[in-house]
C-alpha cells in the first residue's frame, strides 16, 4: 500500500506504508513532510479518474532528530524538467484518434492537461507520461485553466458548461451556470478564490469559487464572441478582448469598466499582463500580428513592425503568460538543392534558379515541389528579435500553452504528441 503525500509547493508523491508517522524532505523545496496515516480513499474509477500509476519513492531518507534534509527520487521516472534548461525537454503522447483541442500547464511544473473532445488527460511532466483522465462534460472542451495552488481546474465546454473541480482526486466541486453558448476563455485571479470566464454568448463574468456567486461586471454583455480573459498580476482588474477586436478592462472590486482602450485587430486569442501590470498584450491565432496597451492611456500599439512580412508563414502564435516571448509556429518550404554546370542543365532540372554558387557557369537550383516542414519560434517582446528556433520537421503545432512564470510551454501536434520546452 502507498500513502500520497503532497508538499505545500505542490509536488505530489507515493510513500511506502512503512513510512506512516515519519518524517521526509522534498526535492523541490527542500520542506519536511509528514507521512500522515492513511484514511480510507474512493477508488479512483469511482470519481471519474483512470490512473495510469502515480511515482512511487524509489529512494527514501527517513529523518531522525538530528539528521539533514535529504532529497528522495522518483522510481519510473522519464528524466524529468530540468528548471533553467531550453529547446525542446522531453515529449508526452496523449492519444492517436481526437486532436488536442486546449492545454494547460500548472503553476508549479509537475502537472498539465491536454483536452480533447470531452476527456482531459493528466499529464506528469517529471515522469514524462499520461497519469489518467477525466471525463465529466458532455460536450467538447473548449478551454481550461489550473489554479494557482495547482490543486483546482476550471474546464469549460462548447455547451456553455464551466466545471470546477479538483486535480488531485477528480471530484467535481461545482458547476457554475450562466453561459449560454461555448465558453470560449477562463481564468484564475492570483489569489485563487475568484475566477472569470468569457464565452461565445458576449458574455465576460466574475466568479466567486466557493459559493459558485456570480458578481455583475457593468456592460460586459457584448455583441461579439469573447475570445480571452485575464486577471492582473495584483487580481485587481479583469481584462477581456472579442472576437471584432472590443476591449475592455473592469475594476473587480466594483464592477465598473474602467478607461476608454483602443479597439485590438480581429480574433485575437491569448491575452497577458506584464509582471509589473502596466501594459498587456495580444495576439492573433494565425497571424504574427501583436499589440500592446498603455494601461493608463489605453493607447494600442502595434508590436513587430519590421516582422510584418512574416505573416504569410506563421500558422500559430501564442502570447507566453508575463509577456516576455511571443511563440509562433511557422511554416516553410525545404527544398532539394543540385548543383548545375551550365545555363541550359539549369532548365533542365528547375524553372527556378536559387542562386549562383561561385563560378559563373555553376549554379545552385531548387528541385521538386519541396517539402513542408515546420518550426517553433520563440520572440523576445522587448526587443523584438527571435531568441530560439526548434525545428519540428513535417509535424505541424496545433496549440500551444505556457507556465504561469513563464519559463515552459506545451505544444500540441496533430500526431498526439506534445512536447515540453525551456523558454
């Protein structure tokens, strides 16, 4: 038998029933843990969770009075994150039928779901593996979110159904009522007792969690679609952007709209604050098209001015939470390349020449259709340059998301594979 233990920080662990009543350290934090003495726990087929194995303690100190923390590892383990590290750090398969429709990434790094259709799946990103799935909507899932603590999720559907429930065991904890149409962005405030939701209705609402009470935001009825939702670093004020480009900002406290904000471009999809809550961005979906707001004027202005010719390749873009990097997924064209001696070969081989390779009567010349092939780029905002580019060869990002910090992000391909990076 196997005792779970939890550390504050968040990581969930596996220990053997002869540690009950002792003491243990965390890896992560280096805190001491308590094995408490099990109470009797539903089976997890009952609550709608299909477990694939939780990690078990390969490797325990046990404390004594005048030990020194020691850190334990993990049995089974797939190499885990490595924090500080970039590029691409491991991959997790998900499923081979339904495409991943929506992701998300917990706060503290060891868990994230995929969505698709109506199942999450539950993600181990120390283990690199699939820990189970959820199934409690009756509709497609059409966006989620992790508390902060890691411990709560709010998924919503393309139904109108927003599910509160919690990660650790699978119970659902309340469904909250109101949207009529696909809940379409959802989002935890700092302090994880509120949230707000945005839906294809035109409808943007404040959520208190532990009552389900729904608080009234002043003309927050909208003609268009709501596309994406935030709280301010300080969960002070909630944003929304639509569909046709309105924006608006609320005061939570009152539920009053706030300032007068330029209107953004149309279907934009992802939304942050910076870390100091003095601007936000947004970006389109499949443009490389991105603005930013002056939270005090409400004056937009457009990012990346000199990348404007690059929107024909992006096919993804993604605003990272904190606003420091953009993510984009691009397309390209590889091309077979042969070398030609003369003019009239050249004619031969492509109607395209690529270039002149030194010698006046050599060449080098583009054969074929070419090849489509993808990469992932990520972009500083300040200083809007490119900071890494991965290839992903002919496999095409679908979604993306990122860590709260900032620092990860998933990325979902068509093959049911989705791959972890350093950002």
């Amino acid at each position: 038998m196997s005792i779970p233990v939890q550390c504050r920080c968040g990581y969930l662990y596996s220990a053997p029933d002869n540690l009950v009543g002792r003491t243990v350290s965390c890896p992560e934090c280096k805190a001491l843990l308590d094995v408490p003495i099990p109470e009797e726990f539903p089976e997890l087929d009952s609550i709608g969770l299909e477990p694939e194995g939780i990690p078990t303690i390969d490797a325990v100190e046990v404390l004594e009075d005048e030990d020194t923390p020691t850190l334990y590892g993990l049995a089974g383990g797939g190499g885990g994150v490595q924090k500080g590290a970039t590029g691409e750090l491991g991959q997790i398969r998900v499923a081979d039928t339904e495409p991943v429709s929506c992701l998300a990434y917990a706060a503290d790094h060891t868990r994230a779901l995929a969505a698709a259709e109506d199942t999450i799946h539950i993600l181990d990103l120390e283990a690199q593996k699939r820990l189970g799935m959820v199934r409690k909507h009756r509709a497609a899932i059409a966006c989620m979110a992790i508390s902060p603590d890691s411990r709560q999720v709010l998924s919503g559907d393309e139904s109108g159904g927003l599910l509160l429930w919690d990660l650790d065991r699978g119970h659902a904890l309340r469904w909250l009522e109101g949207h009529e149409e696909e809940v379409s962005s959802v989002a935890f405030a700092p302090n994880g007792r509120y949230a707000v939701s945005g839906g294809a209705d035109g409808s943007t609402r404040l959520w208190e969690l532990a009552s389900g009470k729904q608080f009234d935001l002043l003309k927050a009825c909208w003609s268009e679609s709501v596309n994406c939702v935030s709280f301010s670093p300080a969960g002070k004020l909630i944003l929304a952007i639509g569909a046709e480009g309105k924006t608006r900002v609320w005061s939570v406290k009152t539920g009053e709209p706030l300032g007068n904000f330029q209107p953004a471009k149309s279907d934009m999809t992802t939304v942050t604050f910076s870390p100091a809550g003095d601007f936000f961005l947004a970006a389109t979906d499949r443009a490389f098209d991105i603005s930013k707001w002056d939270l005090r004027t409400g004056k937009r202005s457009r990012c990346f001015r000199n990348f404007a010719n690059r929107q024909m390749h992006v096919r993804r873009t993604y605003v990272v939470p904190g606003g420091r990097l953009i993510l984009t997924a691009c397309e390209y064209r590889e091309w077979s390349r042969h070398r030609a001696r003369d003019i009239k070969e050249v004619a031969r081989k492509a109607s395209v020449v690529f270039g002149i390779a030194g010698a006046a009567v050599t060449y080098s010349v583009m054969t074929g259709p070419g090849t489509t092939r993808f990469a992932l780029q990520a972009w500083d905002v300040a200083n809007e340059s490119p900071v890494m580019t991965v290839d992903c060869g002919p496999l095409e990002p679908r979604v993306m998301a990122g860590s709260p910090d900032g620092h990860r992000a998933l990325v979902a391909f068509r093959n049911g594979m989705i791959s972890i990076f350093g950002l």
